[in-house]
C-alpha cells in the first residue's frame, strides 16, 4: 500500500452546506473515503463559512479525521476580479503545504496555484489532480432554466 499523504481537497460544494449538488456529493464522498484509506485528509473551502455547516455533516467529516478550514481572505487588489477566489486559495494552500491537491474545475480554483508551480515559485512537490465535473457552458446547456445576471463574468471564468 503507498504511503498515506497529507490531501487538502479544495470545496465550493460539500454536504452539509446549502445549496449542494452532485458536484458537493461527489467531493465528500471523496474525502471520506481518501480518509477512509488512511490519507491525512482537509478540506479547504471556497465560499462558505464553517460556521454554516449542518451539524450532522460537521459530525460525519470530524469523525473521519476530516480538518475543515476556510481560505483566508486577502486584501491585496486582484486583476480581474473574478480571480481573487483562486488567489485565496493559493494562499491557503501556500500556508500548510499539502503533498496532493485535489480541485474541481469548476470556476478553475486552484488556477493561481497551478500558475505558481509553472513559474517555479511554490508547489514544487505538490501533485494537483483536477476532479471534472463539467463547465458553466455544460450546466447552462443542461439547465436551460438558470439565469446568469453577469455573462461577461460567465463567458471569462469559462475560458
């Protein structure tokens, strides 16, 4: 059996946060069962605040060994602004150095991250897995009911 790695597990959807999806389901059932195998499992959250999570869940991930810890918020100006989520995250990263990241590609998270590793700047040693789930222009072809107020933000996250 491989040695156990310490794996943070980047989550804008998770259960036992509202509202979640298959994209949440399919991330926790990840965790657990990273945890589950024996890897040192956290979970680095995108957009929610710990403090909202169902209890219930909050039980479930503690019970596994499973840390949850949020992105830390910075305040340095980010260029376009839709960036600034994939900064917070490559500085949660950088502040406990995983040996395996694993992001979805929702959104592209883990994008300032994986732009670090290619200048050379951080990440060395880190192996990043992309977990796919699907784009926006997949969910908007296949929920033709969601509207989206800010299209430019939508088409430029797409690409």
């Amino acid at each position: 059996m491989p040695p156990a790695r310490r794996v943070t597990v980047i989550a804008h959807e998770l259960r036992g946060f509202h509202p979640v999806g298959g994209m949440g389901t399919a991330t926790a059932f990840l965790t657990l069962a990273l945890a589950r195998v024996g890897h040192s499992v956290e979970i680095l959250l995108g957009k929610h605040s710990i403090s909202s999570i169902d209890p219930y869940w909050e039980r479930v991930y503690t019970d596994a060994g499973i840390r949850i810890r949020p992105a830390p918020q910075s305040d340095e100006p980010v260029e376009p602004w839709h960036f600034a989520h994939a900064h917070n995250v490559a500085l949660g990263l950088q502040a406990e150095l995983p040996d395996v990241v694993i992001a979805h590609d929702f959104g592209a998270p883990a994008y300032a991250a994986l732009r670090l590793r290619q200048a050379g700047t951080a990440f060395d040693n880190t192996l990043f897995v992309v977990f796919c789930h699907g784009t926006w222009r997949y969910v908007v072809n296949l929920s033709p009911n969601i509207a989206f107020g800010d299209l430019q933000t939508v088409l430029g996250v797409g690409v």
